[in-house]
C-alpha cells in the first residue's frame, strides 16, 4: 500500500498562477527553495500528472536538461493519464496509462509501495480527489492576492471536503504550508449526520 | 497618526465566505481557542466598521437566535457592543444596535475620514465589497483571514476576495488553533 499526495501552490485567494506575475508570484525564499530542491531530489516516489502538465513540463525538461530541478524531474519515475498522448513519450522515465486514472492510480496504491504525488494537473486531481484515493492534501499559501488577474483556480469543480489539518509550517518568514487529510462529503454536512 | 483598519474575515480553505449548505458557523469547526482567541481580539477597545449588507445579515441572525445560536458567542455579543459606523445609503437610523452610526457617502471617504479622526483602532468583519473598495485605496493596514478546514467546491458561496484587486502580502502573524484552523494576518500593498 502507497499514499498519495496531492499538492499545489497557491495565491491566498486560491489561483494557480496570475497573468504577468512571475514563477512563485516572485515570493519564494531560500528556505522554500530547498524544501522543494529536497522534495525534488527523492527519487523513491512517482509523479502523477496530466497531458497538459506533461506537454509542459517534459518542454521545459528538453530546453534545460541542466537544470537541477527538471533534471531530478526527469530522473523521477513518472506517469501520465491521457487518452490523446502516443507512446512512447519522450521524457524519460515516463510510463503513459490510456484508460481510467482513478482505477489505475487505485491498483498503483495496491501494488507499489512508493509514494504517489502529483505535479500541477488540477482536473487529475479534482478526479483523484473526488475518487477520495488522495491521502493528504498540500498546499502553500503564497503571500498575494490575484483578484485582478488570477488564473487556474485550484478548486474549482470541487466537491465538498472536510480536511483535518497535519502539519503547518512557514517558510522565509511567508510562505504558509498547510497539510490535510481530505474526507469528500457525499453532500452538505449535518444531513443525516 | 492614523488609525489601524483591519479587515477581518472568516473563510474556507477555497477561499468562500459562506455556502448553501448545512455547514453551520464556522464550518461547524469552532473550538475553544478559536473562540477564546476571538473574545481577545474583541476584548480591546475598537471601532468596526460594517458594510450595509453585512450589517442587516447580522442583525437577521440576532434576531432570529435562541440562547445556543452561534451568533451569541461571546465575542460576538461583544462586537455587537463596540461602537460601529455601518456605510450605507439605504439603511436609516435607529437601528437595533447598541451604539451604530449610519454614515451615508462613499466608503473610501468615510473610512478615510474615521482613520484620521479614530482615537481607537478600526476592524471590520466580512463586508467584503466595502473591504474590496477599501484594500484598493490603501486604506486597509491588515487583512486577517481566518482559514477553516473545509473545501466547499460544492457549497461556497461568496469569494473573499473575487472584486479584489492584486496585492502583495506581508505575512505578520500565523497562528494554529485549535489543531486545525488557521489564522494568517497579512500587511497588504497594491500590486
């Protein structure tokens, strides 16, 4: 049995990114960066994503394979769900499943003992999650707020979650980690409770 | 000097201020640290300010309470008794409140005045339009969010900062309560 780990950055009003805003909204510090170079150089976990964090990322990895985050990415043994990808995929290390992301991520959660954490893809994690097969759920609360310009809400199309918090922690004096385990509610709370 | 305006409110963790379902207050996750922390805050001497819309919810729910209603907590009862201006231009005096001032005329004005005038700090609590109006002026020194553990993808209704413009944040102060909510104060800065 393997747990798995969902996890996004976010702005404090809840978006992925916001139009003209940097990497990191240009608010990461020493200490988040090597949290997350640690995080990155463990290879005993998979990495789930979608097509598109694929596309994406596997780009990035090609135009700078020096980098020593893509490269540990690219050293990471990964898996991508998607019905329009051809294998074989050009990134290496990368294991493409054309079928049910839930039913495999169940079986991935059955037979491996390696952790599971996704990168990016929020419409594979809002299935995952609605799926209730993700253990814990992550997020950094960067110190903005993109009324004005926000994009890629993280929860949009979520059901509704109870979340029992298990670690908290500031990075740089900024940045707030905030770690749950989700419970998804079949419907609003307090009916038949 | 100044007055200090803090803009205080509640919030899911997918940032929604209230929802259409069974939640209850406070997601149904209040504890007695929060509740304590709360009673502190409101303890001192302030001023709030609320908008109209917020103003009237309130005063329904008191309304409408029996002695158990969560909108009879104690800090509540003592939000209630701290002196308010509620900025409104339908509402009319009196109203069903210890000590609230009705002040007609644009929010920005308003609470650019009180924050000269104020000997005391100012607070307000939801009002989200009337915080939206006044982060983007710069008239808000803190901007206190208090993150329940809950995503109401679902039932949220009432994004806390959809009509906000882009800020930078200041993280001041951040604070675990009761094993699970989590209270982060930040200095906001147009972006």
């Amino acid at each position: 049995m393997s747990s798995l780990m969902v996890d996004f950055i976010i702005s404090l009003d809840g978006y992925g990114a916001g139009e003209g805003w940097p990497g990191y909204w240009g608010m990461e510090g020493p200490e988040y960066l090597a949290f997350v170079e640690k995080e990155e150089s463990d290879h005993e976990h998979i990495a789930l994503m979608g097509a598109t964090t694929y596309r994406l990322m596997s780009g990035f990895a090609a135009e700078m394979p020096d980098d020593p985050g893509f490269a540990a990415m690219t050293a990471t043994p990964k898996v991508v769900f998607s019905s329009t990808l051809e294998a074989p995929l050009s990134w290496a290390n990368t294991e493409l499943i054309d079928g049910d992301a839930v039913e495999a991520v169940k079986d991935m959660k059955e037979r491996d003992s390696r952790p599971l954490r996704t990168i990016g893809s929020r419409s594979l994690c809002r299935s995952l999650l609605e799926a209730g097969v993700v253990d814990c759920f992550r997020v950094v609360v960067f110190p903005v707020i993109t009324g004005a310009t926000g994009q890629e809400r993280i929860f949009d199309g979520y059901p509704d979650i109870a979340l029992d918090l298990v670690d908290s922690h500031t990075f740089d004096g900024r940045l707030q980690l905030l770690e749950y385990v989700p419970t998804v509610l079949e419907g609003p709370p307090g009916v038949g409770d | 000097m100044t007055a200090t305006y803090t803009f205080d409110v509640f919030s899911s963790l997918d940032g929604y201020g209230s929802n259409t379902g069974d939640w209850g207050g406070y997601w149904g996750k209040q504890g007695p640290e929060l509740l304590d922390h709360r009673l502190a805050l409101y303890d001192a001497e302030q001023r709030m300010v609320l908008g109209a819309n917020t103003f009237r919810a309130f005063a329904q729910m008191l309304a409408s309470s029996t002695e158990e209603s969560e909108v009879r907590d104690p800090w509540v009862t003592r939000m209630r008794n701290l002196p308010a201006t509620v900025v409104s231009t339908t509402l009319e005096e009196p109203l069903d409140w210890p000590d609230a001032t009705v002040v007609r005329g644009d929010a920005v004005d308003v609470v650019a005045r009180l924050k000269e005038e104020s000997d005391v700090p100012l607070r307000s609590h939801g009002s989200l339009s009337l915080n939206w109006a006044l982060m983007a002026a710069g008239l808000v020194d803190r901007v206190q969010v208090t993150v329940f553990p809950v995503i109401t993808g679902h039932t949220g209704l009432e994004p806390i900062f959809r009509g906000a413009a882009d800020f930078d944040l200041e993280l001041v102060e951040s604070r675990t309560l009761d094993g699970h909510t989590q209270e982060l104060i930040y200095r906001p800065t147009l972006h």
